[in-house]
C-alpha cells in the first residue's frame, strides 16, 4: 500500500494523526523509532539547518524537494511535507505536487502566503487572494493523477485578515480540493474551537509550535476539540539546538567534553540508529573472496 493511501486511511481512525517535525532523514528515522506512525518535514527546519538562516522563503523547491527525498528514502512511515507555497503560481503548484508524488510522499502542505513566504508563527505575514489560491488547490488536485496524496491547504490569513476570513478560506479550500483544512495560528483556544466549529465537514490541522502564536495543547485536548492531524514542528530542532549549543560550550570552556557525556549517545547505540548492522551484512556478502 503507497503511503499516501495509508496516510489518507489514519484520517478516517478515531485516533488524531501526531505528525513531529522532522529537519533531516536522522530525525525522521529518530521520530519512527520513537513509534509515530507518519512525520513531517518542517520547512522552517531545513531553512535553518540548511542555510542557517530563517523561513523566509530563500530555499528552493528543488532544494527542499532533495531534502524530502532523503527523508522518504530513510523511513518506512508516510510523510506530510511542508511545500510552501507550492514554490508559484498554479503551474509551479502541479510541478510540485508531481515531485511529491514521484517520490512516494504521503502528504503535502500548501499555503496561501505570498512568496516569498515567511514562517507562520512570524510578524509580517501577507496573503494572496482566496481565489487565486483555491485555483492553485484545484491544480493540486488534479496533478495528484490518481494517488492519494493528501493536500492540506493552508490559509495565513488570520493575522493579517482576521479569524473571520482566515475560516472562510478554510472553506473556500476545502472546496477548491483541499483534504485536510488548515487554519494556521490561532491565538488562543476558543479560537480554535471557533475553527472546528465552523469547519466541521472537513479533517481539521493544528500547528503546535513552542513559544507560538496558538497556546500548547496536548494531541488528546486538540482530539476532543475536532481536529485530525496536529504537527509539531520544531521540538526536535529547538532541542537538538540547545543540546548542541551546551556540548560545543562545555567543550571551548573546558577542553573537553568530559562533563557531557552523560547526555550524549553512545557510539554503539548511534550505529543501530543509523543501520551500520545492516550495511556490514551487505558488505560481507559482497567482499571479494
């Protein structure tokens, strides 16, 4: 079974889809070991791995296209990808979902920002015209040719525009082909209660970013309210930041990483992760004789 079938098959289970944010193929095997039955790859992730700098809509999709296809390649799980804008207008939309869908991703995000885009958590958001996004959507639609990727369509407009207008685009996509809605960030919880009440024919996606616009509710509470699917996005980065950050300090201040080791893993332990076991095996039944 493709894993944009299996992907669409979770949003008919009782249980909400938990998607964590994946920024290479390392963190994405980390997360199916972990025991998550899909991941997301979080733009604002490879922005910052990547570049170093912020989402601000200076990777590529050509660019986040390669990362994606590291990923697909290391995980056996769906995975939900962060397609931005769709990198364009409608005809670059169908080049990229025709990417996705040659690589056997599962799911897809398009949002309704004008490029170049900004992260939705960030000041100065600014969106196109509901219309102009919802042909794109169409488009999206139609270029899928049969899999069953799953598009989640995104509207950046309540900040701008206000909550009001930013659930009117949510049905306005739902409409145009979108399969899963998304609202993103609501600044509190009633209003995110507002959006499932309005929106309750359509599978519902929450963005859970620590220190965000949208207050931190646990996957069981955003159930309960109505919505399907709900990313978290950048806990691995944040704290692999702050990991990294307290090790390379230890090390300048004390020559050493002697006091970090407890929090390090081991050698043997990361080779398991990384599947070394699995290449030896390989390796020994090609040596020469």
């Amino acid at each position: 079974m493709k894993n944009s079938t299996r992907l669409r098959k979770m949003l008919d289970e009782p249980e909400i889809v938990v998607l964590p944010g994946a920024y290479d193929a390392l963190t994405a095997r980390l997360a199916e070991r972990a025991g998550f039955s899909a991941v997301f790859t979080t733009g604002f992730g490879f922005a910052a791995t990547v570049l170093g700098m912020p989402d601000f809509g200076l990777l590529t999709m050509s660019e986040t296209i390669d990362r994606v296809r590291h990923v697909v390649s290391a995980i056996d799980v769906p995975l939900v990808a962060d397609m931005d804008t769709g990198y364009g207008n409608a005809l670059n939309t169908v080049r990229t979902v025709r990417e996705c869908v040659a690589l056997g991703v599962g799911g897809i995000i398009l949002e309704d920002q004008e490029w170049p885009k900004k992260c939705g958590h960030f000041e100065g958001k600014r969106v196109i015209p509901a219309e102009e996004q919802a042909a794109k959507l169409r488009a999206a639609a139609d270029a899928r040719e049969g899999d069953d990727l799953v598009i989640i369509g995104r509207t950046d407009a309540r900040a701008p525009l206000g909550l009001e207008e930013a659930i009117r685009r949510g049905k306005m996509y739902r409409d145009a082909g979108a399969d899963v809605v998304f609202v993103e960030a609501p600044q509190s919880e009633d209003e995110l209660k507002e959006v499932a009440r309005q929106i309750p024919d359509a599978p519902l996606f929450a963005n859970m970013i620590e220190g965000g616009k949208t207050p931190p509710l646990t996957s069981t509470e955003l159930r309960a309210l109505g919505y399907s699917m709900v990313v978290f996005p950048l806990s691995a980065l944040f704290a692999a930041t702050k990991a990294v950050q307290e090790t390379y300090g230890a090390l300048f201040e004390e020559k050493t990483t002697a006091s970090r080791q407890g929090e390090l893993i081991g050698f043997a332990e990361f080779e398991e992760i990384i599947g070394v076991p699995g290449w030896r095996e390989l390796e020994a039944r090609y040596a020469a004789e």
